[in-house]
C-alpha cells in the first residue's frame, strides 16, 4: 500500500509542477503580449467617411507607432499637420519623395510616375468611366512630390477633403514625413481584421511595407490565456480524479469479500 500511495503522490506533485510552471509561462506571454501592443501600438477612432470603405466614421482602429523613413505608398497613416488643421487625420498614402501622381489615365485609374495603379479598395462603382468603371478620382490633377514629403488621399474620393484640395500649397498638398504618426494596421471594432497592403504598390520601387506584429501579440495572449486556465483547472480536475479513485478502490475490497461469502454459502448448500 506505502508504495502505491508514493507513486500516487509522485505524480500528483509532477502534475502540481507543471500545473504550476503552465500558470507562470500562460501569465507571461499575456501580461507580455498586452504590454508589447500598448508599446507598439496606438488606438484612434475614425471621425469621418474620407476613407471609406476601408474604414468608417466610429471604427476603432489600432495604428502602429513608425517613423516617417518607414511609410511606404499604400499605407493608411495617421498624421498632423498644422496647413491641414492641426488635427489627427486618417489617410492613404499614394505618392512618395520624387513621384508625379496623377490622375486619370484611359481607365480612369491614378498613376505613379506613369505606371497605373489599380485601387481595389476604392468603390468604383457609382460613375462610369470608359471601361464601366468610375474614376478614382472625380477631377483630374499632377502632383510631383518633393523629397522627404509623401502625397495623401482618402479612400472615398468623391467627398475626402486631401492632397487634391492643397494642390496649390507649398509642395503642391504633400505632406512632410515628419508628421506622420502611425501606420494603420487594423480596425479592432468592429472586429474586421487586418488592413492589407495593396499589391498593386508592390511593383514600384520601395514596395510595400511589412504587416506588424499585431498577429503574434494576439497570439501570444490567446495561448497564454489558454495555459492559465488549464494550468489552474488541472487541481480541481485532479482533486476529484483522486477522489473517484480512491471510492473506487474502497468498493473493490468490498465486493470482492461478497463475493467469497456467496461461493462459501453455495459450498455450504
């Protein structure tokens, strides 16, 4: 019985270990996880349509904190800048240092230094154009954009007030890489994912950017919050195993003495 009961109470202190050491790796990559997206990381809440559908008034998204050396074209950023009011606005980034961004060529697409781009994220759908679709920008305009700024515009181009509206500015509406603050990633609420970078940018010199690390923060506070509560189940889930092991290793000895004293009785007969 003494080494039955000592094997019983090996495992039980292996499992309390590793029950143990579950709890403190699942409270790690949670904390950690929460703690690397507030670093990294900054919530804002669309305030207009200007980049619909991408985002609507009331999204919440989460932007990741960049420096403006890291904007690539196609990036929905979040800048200020005093010419355009001082205020925290939300849009795309089409043009960089360098590029003439116009528009429209035959389909009614922008194009970058000659090259059409095409926009899936734009909704084309409500004017006609000669290939059926509307253009992506309702007026047409040429903008080239001096280093060290980018050029901006909304998503829905028919109502965004953006670099179309500064044209006549000081660097004909672009915007300096100094005001940008963040890197849109993705909208949080309501929960519609990740925010691609359009492939259509991927073509031109410099590429797109990196997605950021939001997917592994999730993550890593989704499996450490699957550790903490396995890690904390695994006592009483344990506690009531033992306790159904040990009525039933009562009950055995029990029946089994039954059992003589009905063979006795039948010898007897």
């Amino acid at each position: 019985m003494s080494g039955t009961g000592n094997k019983q109470d090996g495992r039980g202190r292996f499992g309390a270990m590793v029950s143990g050491l579950a709890v403190a790796v699942g409270c790690v990559l949670f904390l950690g996880g929460f703690a690397w997206a507030a670093v990294v990381y900054q919530p804002y809440t669309i305030p207009t349509d200007s980049m619909s559908p991408t985002v609507r008034p009331g999204d919440r998204v989460l932007a990741e904190r960049i420096d403006g050396s890291e904007v690539r074209r196609g990036d929905v950023v979040v800048f200020t800048d005093d010419v355009w009011g001082a205020t925290p606005m939300v849009k795309r980034v089409v043009g960089v240092g360098g590029d003439k961004v116009a528009c429209c060529d035959k389909g009614g697409r922008l194009t970058v230094n000659g090259t059409p781009v095409d926009e899936p994220y734009l909704d084309r759908s409500s004017a006609v154009s000669g290939d059926g679709k509307a253009p992506a920008s309702p007026e047409g305009f040429s903008a080239t954009v001096p280093r060290g700024k980018i050029f901006l515009l909304g998503d829905e181009r028919a109502t965004s007030l953006d670099s179309r509206v500064h044209l006549q500015d000081a660097g004909q509406g672009s915007v300096p890489l100094s005001a940008v603050q963040a890197r849109v990633d993705a909208v949080a609420w309501p929960m519609d994912g990740m925010i691609e970078r359009p492939s259509s940018f991927a073509a031109l010199p410099g590429g797109v950017s990196a997605p950021g690390p939001l997917p592994l923060q999730l993550g890593a506070i989704v499996v450490g919050a699957v550790l903490i509560v396995c890690g904390a189940l695994y006592g009483p889930v344990a506690a009531r195993l033992g306790r159904r092991g040990a009525s039933a290793g009562r009950t055995r000895p029990v029946a089994a003495r039954l059992g003589r004293r009905g063979a006795s009785a039948g010898r007897t007969r």
